[in-house]
C-alpha cells in the first residue's frame, strides 16, 4: 500500500516512515496544525504582545519608574498578563514574562525586569 503525504495526499517517496511528499507540505501542515484556534486565542496573544513591547520599552534598564497614565498611553491593558508573584513583604508584582510591574503610591508603578 503507497503512503500519501498528509497535506497533498500526493504519494510519497522514499523513506518508509516520511509523512510529507516535499518540505512545503510539511510546514503548510505544520502551520495549519500549530495555528491560534479562535479569534480569542489570537487576540489575548496579541494583547499579550502588545503589553510586552510596552515593558520592554519603557524599561530599558532592567528596572524603573512609570505612571499609570504613560502605560495607559501607550495602550497598555492592565487585565492581561501572564502570572503574579507575591513577595515575602506582601508586594504583589504582575509579569508578562520576564518583564513586571507593581503599582506604588500616586499612581505610579515600579517596572522590573525577571533574572534570567
């Protein structure tokens, strides 16, 4: 029985436990398999992105100062952020990745950035 590319469904040659007749078969399935599944995925992972970049801007130097209004500015969304870490002293820091943030007195917030 001749194996068929999981893509094309062309047949395939060589190998007996290929998959894929050609490289582009391969990534184009690979693609479509590893794709974001709904809009939602797509968009919690762009705002994730997004207040990332935001971080990663305004703290150039691994740790800084900002205000709440600069992130607003920018477009930063406070409900999205990937885990929170609770200090021993009770401060609590929010992390989108290796970069954080923890809001301090007048409105402002603390940027950090995690040891790698």
């Amino acid at each position: 029985m001749a194996k068929v590319c999981l893509e094309c469904n062309d047949k395939i040659v060589g190998r007996e436990d290929k998959k894929f007749c050609s490289d582009s078969c391969r990534n184009a399935y690979n693609n479509k398999m590893n794709k974001d599944q709904n809009n939602l995925m797509r968009n919690v992972n762009n705002k994730l992105r997004k207040n990332y970049r935001i971080l990663c801007e305004l703290n150039p130097e691994d740790k800084t100062k900002t205000t709440r209004n600069k992130l607003l500015s920018k477009g930063f969304d406070f409900e999205f952020f990937t885990s929170i870490y609770q200090t021993k002293t009770g401060n609590t820091y929010y992390f989108l990745y290796d970069q954080g943030y923890m809001a301090i007195e007048n409105d402002g917030f603390v940027l950090v950035k995690k040891d790698s």
